[in-house]
C-alpha cells in the first residue's frame, strides 16, 4: 500500500503531538502531583441540620485561623455576611441543600462547584480590609442572578472594636 509522503508526513506530525500531549499529562499527573479536586467528605443533603452546618457561620479555631461553613440553597447563601479580620487564615466549607451551586470569591482564587451531598473545602489567606463578594457561577434557577453574599474583613483597629460573626 503507498502512502502520499505529505498524507506520512501529517499522520506523523498528529502521532507526535498526541504523543507530547498524552507526556504533559502524565507528568502534570504523577510528576507534579496535579489532581482534579475532590470533594472535602460526603454527606446526606437531608441531613445537613445534623452536621456542623446547622450552625453556618465563622468560628475561629487557633491563632489568626478561621473556618467558614456555608449553606448554598435557592437562592441565597447562608450567612450572607461574613465578618474576619484581615491578614487570616481561613477555610471555606460550603454545602448545598438543593441543586448544584457554585462558589466564587472575588480577588482571592476561590473557584468551587458546590454539588449536593458533597462539602466543598479552599483555605485562602485575606490580607487586605475590604469588602469582597461571592456569588453563585452555576446555574441554579430562576434566581440565580440574585445569589450572592459578602465577605468583609476587616482591618485590625475595625477588628478590634467588633467581633467577627458567630465566633466560638
């Protein structure tokens, strides 16, 4: 059978980027330990009152370290304002109560799908005071568009005078 030397040379060429395309991912896969992200735990979306997301809100757990637990539902987050103090540590742990949801937190590369019975988990550190939102990215109904909530953090003389929400 006779293959066109251009037909050989193009067959080659597309092999040998397959090739390289299928080394990148091994070596973004076992080389550098990139990974696809996993859900922080499983849990049953109609037992979500008998978790510690009963109680959402921001609890400080050391030294400048704060855990937020969030509850996204139609069509709002619970809490809708967050109160921390800047220059903290601190963890996200969202869940949904209904459909599928999404997270994302402005200025701090907070990007999560928040997928019923799975709890989503990013730790970021907020350095500056300031006023920053998060909304909703997946479509989740009619609203949607109004789904969304804030984050304040505040400077150490703010910090000082209030206390941030649902601290424990």
């Amino acid at each position: 059978m006779h293959v066109d030397k251009y037909e050989r040379f193009w067959i080659y060429a597309v092999v040998a980027v397959l090739g390289v395309f299928f080394a990148a991912l091994l070596v973004a896969a076992f080389g550098l330990g990139i990974r696809l992200p996993q859900p922080a735990a499983i849990l049953n979306p109609l037992e979500l009152d008998q978790t510690q997301f009963s109680e959402p809100g921001v609890y400080q757990v050391g030294d400048n370290e704060y855990e937020v637990y969030i509850v996204a539902q139609m069509w709002a987050f619970v809490p809708n304002e967050i109160h921390v103090p800047a220059g903290a540590k601190v963890t996200f742990n969202v869940a949904s109560r209904d459909v599928t949801h999404g997270f994302y937190l402005e200025d701090h590369n907070i990007n999560m799908e928040i997928v019923p019975g799975q709890i989503a988990r990013a730790t970021t550190i907020v350095n500056e005071a300031g006023v920053y939102h998060f909304i909703c990215h997946e479509y989740c109904g009619r609203g949607h568009h109004i789904m969304h909530a804030q984050m304040i953090v505040e400077d150490e003389q703010t910090a000082n005078t209030t206390n941030p929400s649902e601290e424990s």
